[in-house]
C-alpha cells in the first residue's frame, strides 16, 4: 500500500470495514481493503496541508479538514462534494487541529490552539454553538465522545483533554463539567475510550497506562433511562442570537442557554392508537417494557446494554419469581443422580458446584426426566455460572428455555431430538446444499454438526460476551429462532467446513471456539427467518412463547414416560442392589476389623515374651562382660610388652628397607633413562620409515602420472596419423577412379572419327586438370613422406632393441613406397596405350596393398611399444610394494 511521501499520521475505516483512507501532510488516498489497492487520491497545494480525512459513523460521507479551516464533505461512492461548511465567525476564529464526531454523525466538535470549541450541525451545514472551557485550558489536545447506549447515537457527554494534562467530560447540551481524570502531576498524555462507553484508558505522561471505570467516576451517566412512553412537548423554532450560540463551562455551577421569555411551551397529548391496541398488549412486558421496541433496540445496537440485561431478561421470559415453590423443590435435598456430579464434571468453584447440583436436583424434582438427561449439566451450565447469585432466577431462567426452546426434544428420549434435527436438516439443505452435500459425503450427520451446538446452547463454541449477545436476541424473538442459529453457525463457517474431511476434525470444530463474528451469525439468523418457506420453517412445528405459571411450576411431561419410569425401576433397583451390597461388604469389614483386634492383641502378648527373655539375655552378657574386661586387661599388659619389642624389630627393619628402596630407586632410574632413549630411537625409526614409504608414494604418483601422460600423447598421436592415412588413401583412390574414368572416356574418343578434333580438345583440357591435380598429388604426398618420417623417428625414440629391426624394415618400406613412381609423374594418359594402362592400373593396386600393410605394421609396432611402456611403468611400483 505504497503512495504516500511523508508519513501517515491517520488511518479511518469504514463502518463496513471495506474501504479505508489514510492521510498524511500532502495527500489522502481511499484503499479498498478487499483488493488492497487505492481507488483514488487526493491531490492538494503545497501552501494548504491537510489536517484530518475521516469517515462519519455509519455514513458513506467523507469528511476533509485542511490547515486552513476549510471543512469539505464527500461522498464515499462518487467522490461528489456534498458541501463545505462555512467559515467561523472571526470572533471566536480558531485554527482546528483536532475533531470528533458523534455516533450518529450529526455533530461535528473541532478544537485547537484555544479555549474554545465549536459544535457544527453536519445536517444544517452551521455552526450552533461555540462553548469556551475555563481559562485554565489554553489548548485542546484531544476530543472524543463518551458513547451511551441509550442516547440513539447523539452523544452528550465530550471529553476535552488540554495542554494541562487534564481531561475533561462535559456535557454538550448543559454546558456542565460532569468530571474530570488526570492532574498536574500526573497528566495524560493520550486517551481513548471503549465502543460502549464503560472505560477510559489512558496513557499518563509518566508512562502509565491507566484503565478508568465510567460508571465509578459519575452517577449522571449511570442513571436509568427515561420512560419509553411520555409526554412529547414542541418547542417553538426561534432562531438563537448570537449571545444565545456562546456557553461557557463554569468550573462550580451550571450554566444553561437562557430562554425567550416570549416563547411558551406548547403541550401535545399522544392519543390512544385503537387498531394497534392488541398488538401492544402482546408486545407489552412487566415493568413497563414493551418486546417490539426492546426488538428496535436490540437491532440498533447488537445487544442489550449489560448494566441492564438481567432486568430486561427477566421482563422478555416474564419470570413468575415463585419462592413458595421453588423453596418446595429445594427442600428435597440434592437429587440422588446428582450426588457425584463433581466426578463427571470436575469445577474448581465448590459455591458453583453446589449451585449447579441444586438447580439440577431442582429440575429432577420437578420433572423425573430431567434426572436422566445427560446433556443437562450442559444446558444449565451457562445460565448456573451468569445466574449464581439468585437461584430461584437461574432455575426459573432453565425451566422456561426447556418448555420454549427446548420443545419436542424428549420426544425420542434417550435419544437426541431426531425431529428437530430433521428440521435443521431440511433447512440447510434449502439454503445450502453444497454443504449439506459435504456433510452426507464424510458421513457427518445433524447429530455432530447441530446437536454439540444445541445440547450445550453454544456455551462451548463462543465466548462469554459473544455468549450473552447471541442470547439478547434468542429470548427477543420466537422459539425457532435458537434453530436457525444453528444452521446460521454452519453457514457462517462453510469455508473452513468444506476443507475438513475427517470426522475428527468436524468434532473438533463443533466442541471448540472457532474465529467467527457472532454480529455476521446474527445477522444471517434474521435472514434465514425472512427467507426461510412455510412450508420448513419451524415456526410451523414450534408453538409461540409460554411463560411459566405464577404461584405453582407446569407439568412437564411431554416426554416418553415408560422409558423414564423403567429407567426410574432400573435405578431403583440397582440402588438397592448397591445398598445390599454395601451391607454385606460392612459385615465383612466388621469381621476384618474383629480378626485384626484379636492378630493386635497376640502380638502384643509375644512382644512382651519376647521383651522378658531379652532383659535376661542382657543380663549374662554383662556377666560375661565383666569376665572379658579382666581377660583383656592381662593381655593388653603382655601386649604392651609384646610391642615394645616388636617396635624394636621394626625400626631395625625399617633402615634395612630404606636402605634397599634407595639403591633400588637408582636402578628404576637407570632403566627408565634407557627406555627412554630407546623409545627416542624408535620414533626417529619410524619416522624415517613414514618419511621413506611417503616419498616412494610420490614417486609412485609421479610414474602414474607420466604413464598416463604418455598414454594419452600417444593415443592422440595415433589417432592423427590414422586420420591423415586414410584421408591420403582416400584421396589416391579417387585419382585412380579420376584416371580410369578418363581412360574409358579416351577410348570412346578413339573409336568415334567424326569428333576426332572435339575430343582431342577436351583430352587437352583434362590433360590441364590432370596436370593440376598431379601437382595437388605431388604435394599430399610430400606431406604423407613428412609425416610417417616424423612418425618413424618418434616410435625410434621410444623402441627398445628388440624392435629396431621392425622400425628399419618400416622405414624401408616407407622410404621404397614413396620412391615408387606416382600417377603424376607418368606421361599424359592420352600417349598411353592400352598395355601401359594395364600395367599402371596393377602397379596402383600393388601401391595400395603396400600402404595398407605399412599402416598396419604402424599400427603394430605402436600397439607393442605401448604395452612395452606399460610394463616399464609397473616395474618401479612393484619395488614399491
């Protein structure tokens, strides 16, 4: 993403997340984060430098601010100026350097080297109100609006951070100081502030990052909303003055815009809407909430705000709040299929536990199937967890999610729901078939991937906060709703779906957090409820939302009760079996402990019989101690006189030995000195030896390399001589072919009179051409004599004396055969007669045959001087050896 000369100092992004634009001193550029490539630029004067290019909250328009306060707005698509806004009254004119924006886009705040600050209405292009900060402030840093999720996105409440290190949160309408973070001594040097407005956090001029809570700093954001239905006034729509645009922000009190005193306030009664009377009192919940509006809100936000949720929960299922009841099913104790739960579900919290174990046992009291649901520590797990400080809400919060959202899943107890699965079978298959076909080919049924999501209510695939969003909006709409969710989950994950093949990895997947956004989930769950047919949709199979009864629980028993109540008998029974069995092993302890009683006491007897007989034992041996005692004192006195003479032996004894150990020590030294030498001498021994043996391997190295130096010159060397003798036999064969081909043609000549004079021309012109090739063949063959002369001396150099008379008789044949007359030094063919050609034609074969046998008796004696070389190179590596 290249582009920018200097450094980029701002990055915005869009609300879609698709396109970004990123700025700097000298441009602005649009990038589409899809391609991530640019789409356009922003090209400006070097005089003007650009201060700010943002998005507007959930808007296409694109807002610029240059150094010279001019403000422009286009449109993200086309790039079309929208408008500018206008310039600041001069007297309050301030160069921006830094803005913010509310939520939805309306307001525009812009500060910078002053106290002031200006409030611009986006929508009516002007400025509607200046607010000056206390004198303290010479220089505003930083804006950003506290957002509030009940305020619709016109934020109120701005925080002003100035030169001071100090921020401040007022509120834009009132014009009052709300509160402040930071001091003098410990400023901020930077701050921002989370999405829904719970926490500040703030980098301290010191280094420290501080975390503030929202709520804890001011009880005026934290205080409820006002009622949804009121009375509406109208304001008259009076122009302000100017004096009436400026507000300041005082430091103690509250200053607030003066009113007209002409203006009156005109009251305006909503009257009661008769047709949509039923509808509302469907829609209208406890506590004065209304379903459809809470539905509007939720789908303006995401979610329900968390300070309220609980309340709002409790409104949308309308709890009955039944203690009287509730405390009966708690009376019963812990259910005796819950009694090891920590076995089967080991927690670290014991009050969670406990908590658990009681609404369960609750559930198995209530209901007798419950106590043989196995997914059911699974189901009320993450309700346990949010709800386990009010038991009586979380128990009530389980029971109406299995009467609603649970319905016909007992149907095919023990087994999963097969019905409901059906359904989210059949709706998959409609939106996505490629995938449901990916399932059906690895042999992935609805039971891996829809049951794991429904039996644990997504608690093991989403996080806490994504848990709680998804669940504002499962309880704001009908009972079908927590189905499609699960075909939304499956839709949303089809891409790393479709890569998996085993079935390992599709278990994995559903049991484990994957990365995947809840608010695409969400909004895919509402799509799938609008574009889902009849005639599968489950709102066909699922009744509408059944709140539970007020002062006693329903019945619960749309389940298989034979089942239950065999496996109720089955229970029974093996509870008994397993208190019988328990009787019996007691007996049989009880016995094991009698026998161990009785083995302890006659150890104790034969301890004690064992003790008696060794005090007596004692007792002699120190009779018989005292006896020895005397005994050793006469010995010690012979001893000592014993020793004293032995002493005397011993020194005598001792000079003699070192007496012996001296001399002894001198011949030890003598015969290592002649070890040594003789080691001395044996090392330079082997030194020569090492020396000797490495220079016979040089030498022998060398012969190597000279043989095959003179192997390969003398391969070369045949090589050539063979070539030039057979180019030389070659070019003599077609002479002879030349000559006997003109022979023929000569006697054509003499037997035709009538073209006597046009033949003797053309045997004068071949007599020319033979004459030029009689010289060509008087130099090849001057050449040929040079060479087997050449050929000759070198194989003369190399010859032993047993081949000198082979050589000789070689070069007496060469010299004979080159003395022989050629073809060229005859007389013109044409004063041939027939004899003479006759004779000349078995003189160039016997001349061939005698070349032929010189070439190879060359060939032979060459081959016999090699092997004579060879033999001579071995000789000296055998002396080696």
């Amino acid at each position: 993403m290249r582009g920018h000369e200097s450094s980029v100092f701002s990055i915005s992004v869009h609300a879609s997340g698709r396109y970004a634009i990123t700025t700097s001193s000298d441009t602005a550029q649009l990038w589409d984060l899809d391609t991530f490539q640019r789409k356009r630029k922003l090209n400006i004067r070097q005089s003007v430098g650009i201060q700010k290019v943002f998005f507007l909250p959930l808007s296409n328009t694109i807002l610029s601010c240059f150094k010279d306060n001019s403000i422009f707005a286009w449109e993200c698509d086309t790039l079309f100026c929208k408008y500018q806004l206008p310039a600041p009254p001069e007297s309050s004119s301030i160069i921006y350097k830094v803005f913010a924006v509310t939520r939805d886009g309306r307001i525009l705040a812009a500060g910078g080297k002053s106290n002031h600050l200006h409030l611009w209405c986006l929508e009516a292009t002007q400025l509607f109100r200046i607010i000056q900060m206390p004198t303290k402030v010479r220089a505003i840093r930083h804006l950003e609006f506290l957002p509030d999720s009940f305020d619709a996105g016109s934020n109120q409440v701005l925080g002003v951070l100035s030169q001071d290190g100090i921020m401040r949160f007022i509120n834009v309408q009132t014009c009052k100081l709300l509160f402040e973070i930071g001091s003098l001594d410990e400023g901020i040097s930077t701050s921002v502030i989370s999405p829904h407005g719970r926490y500040i956090a703030s980098i301290m001029e010191n280094g420290s990052l501080n975390i503030y809570s929202v709520q804890a700093l001011t009880q005026e954001i934290n205080k409820p909303p006002p009622p949804l239905v009121k009375v509406i006034e109208d304001l008259p729509k009076n122009k302000l003055n100017a004096s009436d645009v400026k507000m300041m922000v005082p430091s103690g009190r509250v200053q607030r815009p003066t009113k007209s005193r002409d203006s009156k306030i005109q009251t305006r009664i909503l009257k009661q809407d008769l047709t949509g009377t039923f509808e509302n009192k469907e829609n209208e919940l406890s506590d004065g909430l209304n379903k459809k509006r809470l539905q509007i809100l939720l789908k303006g936000y995401g979610e329900y705000p968390t300070k309220y949720r609980m309340f709002i929960w409790r409104a949308l299922l309308q709890l009955p709040e039944n203690h009287t009841a509730f405390s009966s099913l708690i009376d019963k104790g812990i259910h005796e299929a819950f009694i090891n739960l920590q076995k089967q579900y080991p927690i670290k919290s014991r009050k969670l536990l406990r908590v658990l174990q009681r609404t369960l046992s609750a559930l198995a009291h209530w209901s007798a199937i419950f106590s043989d649901t196995p997914y059911l520590p699974l189901l009320a797990f993450p309700f346990v967890k949010l709800f386990q400080n009010n038991q009586l809400i979380c128990f009530e919060v389980v029971a109406t999610l299995i009467i609603n959202w649970c319905q016909h899943w007992f149907e095919y107890f023990p087994n999963p729901p097969i019905n409901i699965l059906s359904i989210i079978e059949n709706i998959l298959a409609f939106h996505d078939k490629e995938l449901l076909q990916h399932f059906i080919a690895h042999d992935i049924t609805s039971q891996l991937y829809a049951w794991p999501l429904l039996e644990t209510v997504f608690s093991e695939v989403l996080t806490r906060e994504e848990w709680l969003k998804l669940f504002d909006n499962v309880f704001s709409n009908h009972p079908s709703f927590l189905l499609m969710t699960v075909v939304a989950y499956n839709i949303c994950s089809r891409a790393p779906l479709l890569n998996c093949t085993l079935k390992d990895d599709f278990e994995y997947f559903f049991h484990h957090r994957n990365n995947l956004d809840i608010n695409v989930v969400i909004r895919e769950v509402y799509h799938l409820m609008e574009t889902t047919p009849a005639h599968i949709h489950p709102d066909n199979v699922l009744d509408v939302f059944v709140a539970l009864t007020k002062g006693q629980y329903p019945i619960f028993n749309q389940y298989p009760k034979f089942i239950v109540d065999y496996q109720t008998q089955e229970r029974e029974r093996i509870r008994k079996d397993e208190l019988d069995y328990l009787r019996e092993r007691q007996a049989v302890e009880d016995m094991h402990a009698e026998v161990d009683q009785q083995r302890i006491k006659d150890e104790a007897w034969y301890q004690k019989q064992e003790l008696l007989r060794k005090a007596e034992e004692t007792r002699r041996e120190m009779l018989l101690q005292e006896e020895e005692k005397m005994m050793q004192q006469r010995q010690r006195l012979a001893a000592v006189k014993r020793e004293l003479k032995i002493k005397e032996l011993y020194l005598q004894d001792a000079a003699r030995r070192r007496f012996l150990k001296l001399q002894q020590d001198q011949r030890e030294m003598e015969l290592q000195r002649l070890d040594d030498e003789i080691e001395r001498k044996v090392q330079m021994r082997d030194q020569e030896i090492a020396t000797t043996t490495k220079d016979l391997e040089m030498r022998q190295l060398e012969l190597e390399s000279q043989k095959r130096l003179y192997e390969k010159n003398l391969t070369s060397n045949q090589e050539a001589i063979a070539k030039e003798i057979k180019e030389d036999a070659d070019a003599y064969r077609r002479k002879v072919d030349l000559e006997e081909h003109m022979f023929h043609k000569l006697i054509e000549t003499g037997q035709t009179q009538s073209r006597k004079t046009q033949k003797w021309k053309e045997a004068e012109e071949k007599g020319f051409h033979l004459r030029s090739e009689k010289k060509a063949s008087a130099l090849s063959d001057e050449s040929r004599k040079w060479f087997l002369q050449q050929e000759m001396s070198a194989a003369l150099e190399h010859a032993e004396n047993p081949c000198n008379k082979e050589v000789l008789q070689l070069q007496n044949e060469r010299v004979t055969l080159s003395s022989l007359p050629r073809t060229s030094e005859l007389n013109d063919i044409s004063d041939m007669d027939s004899s003479t050609q006759i004779s000349l034609n078995r003189k160039t074969r016997e001349w061939d045959s005698m070349e032929q046998n010189l070439i190879k008796k060359v060939r032979n004696l060459r081959q016999r001087l090699t092997e004579q070389a060879r033999e001579r190179c071995r000789t000296p590596h055998l002396l080696t050896m």
